[in-house]
C-alpha cells in the first residue's frame, strides 16, 4: 500500500478564529466549506498537497440527529468520545483504492468501516466527492489514522486547489509538514505496531530534553509519524496524564521564524532551521 500524510484535524469550537489567527501571522488560510449532512465546517492551512484542517461543529441539532458520531473510528466519533474536547483529533493518511487497503487491514486484525463516500461544497460552488477508511485496534486507547481517496491524482489535486487559491504562497515564509508526533505511554510497542499495519520503515530512537521523552519515528512521505514517551515530568507526561494516548504535536520546518505555542488544546512547532524530534 502506498501512503502519504495528507492532513491532521486540529477539532475547535470557532474554526473562523484558528483562520484569523493564522491569517495574522502570515499564512495563507482560507474557508473550506460546509459538511452539509453534518451539521460542520472547516478552514484549511495548506502547506502543499498536506494540510491542517480546522474543525468546527456549528449545528449541534443536526449533527446529533444525523448521527455523525455514531460513525465507528471517524474523526467525528473522536471528537464526540473527547467530549469535545479542543486539540487535534485525528491523522489522515492519504491513499488509492480503498477497498483493497480495507482487506489487508482485516487481515491484519484491524476493525474497520467504510469505505464511506462523502462530499461538501467549495465557497465557489463546486461540489468535492471523496471517500473515507476507518479503522480501529480493539480495547485501543490511541485513535488510529483514516483514509482518504481523493479520486484524482496527487498532481490533479494539486492543480485544483492551486487554481482555487486553496494553496498558495505563505507571506511567513516557506513551510512544509515536517512531522506529527502521538503521545504514548509505550512508544517502541506502538510505532513497531503502526510500521506492520502501515508498511512503514521504522528510523529508530532519539531523547527529546525538550519534551523529556524518548521519540521513535515512522517514515512517512508527506510527513513522518512520531511516538513519544515520557522519562518524567514535562509536557509529553502531563499531556497524557490530562487527555491519555492522544495526537500531540505538529511539527513545520521553513524558512521562517522559529516558534512554540498552543493554541486551541493544538501544540505547534515551526523550526525555523533546525530539526526536533
């Protein structure tokens, strides 16, 4: 199977502010579009083909009647069971052919749901369609990756959202997703797990003084997946202690300034040159 990070939900009660925000320190966000049958919306950070998706439920009546949540493994399902809780909710891993990818995550153990066909409307009207993978390990603590299937490919895409001024350049400077780090309470056992089912190279072990934990990588294009594991007190350990085995942190590399902060229950880095685990 061939996957690449195409997007984190970063889940906030008003996805307008994560925009202006943004907006304010310089970098191209704009309104995605509404989620008609669900009640939702989102504003988009685009940094290339990769994303950060800021999601917001904005009709609660009609979400809790169409059952959004109830969707087994999905964000929203996530986000439900967080008590909506701000802070990034969950990875998408972007893919072809769902339906052969759901029959090797059976075989591997994995429950799973969908493939799900979905769609929502563009501020200019065009309707996008994709479909969703959802998968879940039994008794599992750490939400695991969805899917995607955009139905085009990488360079069609690209293309489009050039084209509609969804990507473009950023005035803060030039930035990529470097990596998106979990944390866990084992993180050997869990990045080892990740690499079988995802057919991920595993690039061993670092100690972050930082975050006071120890850090094991998965090699992902687009955006590698990191574990991390606390040796004490520090940020990774409270994080756990507060929210359990959670996506934790993003990472950017660019040519712009180098910043830490959290926003939103979301803890961001932007390495402006030098490289964290």
């Amino acid at each position: 199977m061939a996957l690449a990070f195409d997007h984190v939900i970063h889940y906030v009660d008003d996805a307008h502010t994560l925009k202006d925000h943004f907006i304010n320190k310089g970098f191209h966000t704009v309104y995605g579009g509404r989620h008609e049958k669900r009640g939702s919306y989102n504003t988009l950070l685009h940094f290339g083909m990769e994303y950060i998706e800021f999601l917001s439920i904005d009709d609660r009546a009609l979400f809790d009647k169409v059952g959004a949540q109830d969707v087994a493994y999905s964000p929203f399902s996530s986000i439900v069971r967080d008590e909506f809780t701000e802070g990034f909710a969950k990875i998408c891993l972007r893919t072809r052919d769902l339906n052969k990818l759901a029959q090797t995550f059976k075989q591997k153990g994995l429950n799973v749901n969908g493939p799900v066909p979905l769609s929502r409307k563009r501020p200019d009207g065009k309707l996008l369609e994709w479909s969703l993978l959802f998968v879940g390990e039994e008794g599992s603590e750490l939400p695991l990756p969805f899917f995607i299937d955009w139905h085009e490919t990488n360079q069609e895409r690209l293309n489009e959202l050039k084209e509609a001024q969804v990507v473009a350049p950023h005035s803060a400077g030039q930035w990529k997703i470097d990596s998106f780090l979990m944390a866990v309470h084992d993180a050997k056992q869990t990045a080892f797990k990740w690499a079988e089912w995802f057919n991920l190279e595993h690039k061993g072990s670092i100690y972050d003084p930082r975050l006071n934990a120890d850090i094991y990588t998965l090699q992902l294009p687009g955006g590698n997946l990191k574990f991390a594991q606390p040796k004490g007190q520090g940020p990774v350990n409270e994080f756990l202690e507060q929210r359990g085995e959670r996506p934790f942190q993003l990472m950017l590399t660019g040519s712009g300034q180098t910043e830490l902060f959290t926003i939103h229950g979301g803890h961001y880095v932007f390495n402006g040159g030098e490289t964290h685990a």
